[in-house]
C-alpha cells in the first residue's frame, strides 16, 4: 500500500493547562501514536486552541479542560460552535463540577471526562466520539451532494425548457387556426415532450410525445427526440416518412433501453386536411359542436421509436372541418389517479371535452389541466401530464 492510500491518523487537541497531561497522553495512547491511528496535538487554554485549529483544520476532536487560565473551556465551546464544522468537544473537569459539565453539555459537548482522568474510559469516549464525527461527515457529504443534484436538476429544468416552445401560444398573428400547449413534469424535469411547427403558409404541424421514464435521462432523450423530428420535418416529409427518420437515428445509436411514443401531425389550414402519424402514442381526441367527441382514427397505429430500426410509419389523412378541434394528450391526464384510486380514464377526457365546445383552445388546455389536479385532490402527481390542442378558424 503506497503511502497515499494509507489511512490518515485521527487528529485529536487536548486542551489542558496541566503540565504533565501531554506526557500522560503520549504515553497511555504511545501504541496509537505508532500505529497512526491517532495523533495528538496539546494547547495549554482556549486561546492556544483556536490558534491551533486554525493552524491545523483537520483536527475532528478536542478534549478540553473547563477551568483554564486566559480563555476557559466553556467559552472555548462557543468559539468551536461559531466555526460550524463537524470537529466535536468533549469536555473535561473534575466530578464536583457537575453545573459546569451541564453547561458545556448544553453549548455542544458531545461527552464529558471526569477527573482524575480514567484512560480506559477516556479511549473509549475518544473512539465513541470519533464516530460520531464521521457520521457527521458523511451527513455533510450527503448533503453536499443532493445540493450538488440539485442544481445539476435545476440546470437540467432550463435546459430542457429551452428545448420545447418558448412562446405559448406560438403564433398569435395567425387567425386561420388557434394552438395552446402546456407540460406539467411529475418530477423536476420530465420526460414529456411537445413542439409546434410553422411549416410554410398553409400548413401547422403538431407534436407531442412521451418518453419511457422519468427524471434527467428522460429529459436528455427527449431533448435528443425532438431534435431529431424538428430537423426531419424541416424537410417537408409526411409525419410517417418523419417518425421513421427519428426511428432510424435513434436505433441506431442507443444502448439506454429508452423509448418514446409520438404523435405527429400537419394541419393544412386552407383545406382542412389533415395528415399524421401514431408512434405507439395514446389516440388524440376531435371534438366540435356538430360532430360531438371522437378519437382521431387509429388503424395505422405504429410501434414506439426507438426499439427497432425499420420500422414503417403509416401516414393517415382524415379532414377537419372549420371550428373543429383536435386535442392531444400524454397518458399523465387519463392515467391520474384519485385518492379512492380511480383513474381519470378515456371516458373522464370525453366528458370533459363534451363540455369544451366553443371554449377557446387556450382555456380547453388549463380547464383540462385543472381538471385533472382537482380529480386527482392532492394525491401526489405520478407522471408527467401534457395537453396540447389544435383548432381550424380559417
């Protein structure tokens, strides 16, 4: 074992202003010293002491006296409490000093030695005290890495917001359609993803996935999926010919297990037609004053992107008719639970929609969501929860 792996003494202060306790010491613990598994450094009053600690920061334990010229043990105790790290006290005075002993107990003394000073007793208090440093030490440690993980989250939230629309609604001049989104993660960040897409004049395209898992690696592979589409449907592809590209890509350079459902659609807002395919994605809902709630028909329904390279997309086509509306939707809205633990379900989300004809699609979004925070009555949010929807003006 090199001398850097070795492990480093317990680095103890006594603070005494008799003369022979450092010889009493050094020569009780003279097996401990050698074997570095302690070393012990002596103050003669609390004065000394702070000096020593500032000279030496690693020292974890001090045994120090109470009645002591220039500065005494007790106020010593005050001054280690200021510093507010791990090192501990324990404190040492003769057994008719017992107000004293409570006193310095109550100011932070993690234990107490009386004198005259039983060495057996005093290396069993030492190695006790020890351990209550290191798990002092571990607790810090702990709680310097969730601080850490925090923040790496708090970094992982602003970037996965960066990723998806930054303006909700995203094209307030258009008066031929109207389209409103909102996520809601289950944790800091989430898994689910949604993007708008002006294509050119005439046409609107609309995504909405749900990436397997949750947390940072759902937020970095969604990131890496959406991506992936805008690029592709940049190229004017049919949503089949789109999700197949990001299938490929993603297939073929994954080892996470990760996989994503997406949905993917191109309104044409001149005509009404509207194409779109389904990656393993829950069925998106139409609804209107004429033709009532409907799920958009689903016979093409393809596998999720991600598992298998050459996978074919089918690309369906069906019409929507002015005043029509289409609302997509992560399985956080039908999968939310109530507290008697019944779902929100398929037929919650018809009901609802059924009572949304005419709502503008800005207020059908928030009421959705409302919706299901008020049904789920504050049983905590399981996963992430995504409404985007879609309505034909023009």
């Amino acid at each position: 074992m090199t001398a850097s792996a070795q492990v480093k003494p317990h680095q103890i202060l006594v603070v005494d202003d008799e003369p022979d306790i450092e010889l009493l010491v050094r020569q009780r613990f003279r097996r401990q010293i050698r074997d570095k598994e302690f070393e012990f450094h002596f103050s003669r009053n609390g004065e000394e002491a702070l000096d020593t600690l500032v000279a030496k920061p690693h020292i974890d334990l001090v045994l120090s006296d109470i009645n002591m010229p220039v500065m005494d043990g007790l106020t010593l105790l005050g001054k280690l409490h200021e510093l507010g790290d791990t090192r501990r006290a324990v404190i040492v005075s003769a057994y008719g000093d017992m107000p004293n002993i409570r006193t310095a107990m109550n100011r932070g003394a993690i234990d107490f030695l009386t004198k005259p000073i039983d060495f057996d007793d005093m290396e069993i208090t030492i190695r006790k005290s020890l351990g209550h440093v290191l798990q002092l030490k571990e607790s810090l440690q702990t709680q310097q890495r969730l601080v850490a993980i925090q923040q790496e989250l708090g970094l992982a939230t602003r970037i996965q917001q960066s990723m998806l629309p930054g303006k909700v609604p995203p094209f307030p001049e258009r008066t031929d359609f109207e389209l409103h989104a909102r996520m809601v993660p289950a944790k800091e960040v989430g898994g689910d993803l949604f993007d708008f897409l002006l294509l050119d004049d005439e046409h609107v395209g609309i995504v909405l996935g749900d990436v397997s898992g949750k947390g940072v690696p759902a937020a970095l592979f969604m990131a890496v999926s959406i991506t992936l589409l805008r690029s592709n449907a940049r190229q004017h592809l049919t949503p089949g010919e789109c999700l197949q590209h990001v299938n490929e890509a993603i297939t073929g350079h994954k080892s996470s297990g990760m996989f994503v459902t997406l949905f993917y659609g191109i309104l044409n807002t001149r005509t009404g037609e509207f194409r779109y395919a389904n990656a393993g994605h829950n069925p998106p809902y139409l609804f209107s004053p004429e033709r009532g709630v409907r799920e958009l028909p689903n016979e093409k329904h393809g596998m999720v992107v991600g598992v298998l390279p050459g996978i074919v997309y089918q690309t369906s086509t069906i019409q929507i008719e002015r005043g029509e509306a289409i609302l997509v939707f992560s399985d956080g809205v039908t999968e939310a639970v109530n507290p008697q633990d019944d779902f929100f379900n398929e037929a919650g989300l018809e009901a609802f929609l059924a009572g949304q004809n005419g709502v503008p699609i800005h207020d059908v979004v928030m009421n959705l969501h409302s919706k299901v925070e008020a049904f789920a009555a504050g049983r905590p949010q399981a996963d992430d929860i995504t409404v985007l929807g879609l309505r034909r003006l023009g």
